[in-house]
C-alpha cells in the first residue's frame, strides 16, 4: 500500500517526478485508522510516584494505492547439464527451462482494501526523587506483536542548573547491551530533546541490526504554580 500508482492501480513510479504528487496523495486522506491511548500517574509522596498508560491500540485501514500479487503453483526442476554441454561444445538454454517453470504458475494481481492492526504497547512505572534534580526510574514495558515482548528499563535522571537534563538507562529486552542516553535542553518555552535507546552501535557498530535515536522540540504553555499553606483562620 502506499506505491504510486496509475489509473488501473498497478504501481507507476514515473508519479514521483510530479512535485506535487507527494502534497495530493498526503491530502487525500484515504487511508483512515483509529488510535486509542490513555495513561494515569500517581504521586504517593514527595519522593515516589507512580504511573501507567497504555498506547497504539486501533488499527489503520488501507484502501488507497493497494496492490496485492498472489502466485500459485508447482514445478519441478531436474537441473542443467553443464558438463555434457562443455563436452559437446553446444551452449545450455536456460531461458528456455526457466521459462517453462513460470508458465506452471498462476500469478494475478488484486486491488482490494485489507486492514492492519497496530502494535499495543504498555507500561508501568515508578520514580524516586534523591534529591530536588536528581531522580532515578523503574518501567517494564511490553509491546505485542502476536507475542507478549516485555522489557526492564533502569534509569536516572540529573539536573544541570536551571535550563539542561541528562538521563542515562540500561534496558533489559533478552539482552543488557541496551544503554540510552537522553540530552534534554529548555532555555525558556521551548524544550528540545535527543534520546537514543541503544548506544551499543557506538560499541560494536558492525554487529548491530537496529538502532532507534528520536529528536524533536516541546511547547510549555502557562505557569506552574507553587503549593500555598492555608491561612490559619
């Protein structure tokens, strides 16, 4: 789903030097799905507090630019002769041989709609203030993907002066290699972050199959407002 195609819907990508192709195949909105998320915290005290949430649960519907390719068959395959050919001096048809085994399949092309289900995701934490910058957290996650895959993520979280944060992890998904690194920088209204989940490329960068390093800027509207006493009467 998602390839550009031509007015019969089989893929065309000769669209994609059309400039505006992108904006209009975005805008149409045809492609339609639903995302449930929903989280809670609870502060026990000054110093732990707890929370949980629960994310991605919906599905998306495709329906837009869908192709599907089915190929059904079977054939059989003796092989080729190469020694008998190199004797004889005469040259092996291959093509013809190949060409025979496609013609035992049916192959077809479908333009229908299908659905895909998202991957839930959940999470349960604690936290522990040590002191006013400094604060260390306990989550297991778990995401599922027609299996349950839970994770043990250990962090701490430190506090430079009143504008930068550093957090530091170590997660344990079947393995401990995971260290995070997060850099966290709010000079006003605006906070940017940096946070890679696993720094063992950075170790081992030629036995590494994924890496995951997210970067983006929040917003912070209004004041927060410190706790008042009550008058005494």
């Amino acid at each position: 789903a998602g390839l550009p195609g031509n007015a019969g819907g089989s893929p065309d990508f000769s669209l994609l030097s059309d400039p505006g192709y992108a904006m209009r195949y975005f805008s149409r909105f045809r492609n339609p799905g639903f995302s449930f998320s929903a989280g809670a915290t609870w502060q026990m005290n000054d110093r732990i507090g707890f929370s949980v949430s629960v994310s991605d649960l919906g599905f998306i519907s495709w329906k837009d630019s869908v192709t599907q390719y089915t190929m059904s068959g079977q054939s059989s395959f003796e092989g080729l002769d190469l020694l008998r050919s190199y004797l004889s001096h005469t040259p092996v048809n291959a093509d013809s041989v190949f060409d025979a085994m496609a013609d035992d399949f049916e192959r077809d092309t479908l333009h229908t709609r299908y659905t895909t289900r998202l991957h839930p995701q959940f999470r349960a934490g604690a936290r522990l203030t040590l002191l006013p910058r400094t604060q260390v957290d306990l989550v297991v996650t778990a995401l599922y993907n027609r299996r349950l895959y839970p994770a043990v993520t250990l962090g701490i979280s430190q506090g430079f002066g009143r504008y930068f944060n550093m957090v530091l992890s170590a997660s344990y998904n079947r393995t401990i290699h995971n260290l995070g690194l997060g850099l966290m920088f709010k000079p006003g209204p605006v906070q940017f972050y940096l946070v890679a989940d696993n720094l063992y490329p950075l170790i081992s960068p030629m036995y590494v199959t994924n890496v995951n390093v997210r970067a983006g800027m929040n917003l912070v509207f209004g004041r927060v407002k410190k706790e008042q006493g009550l008058p005494y009467r």
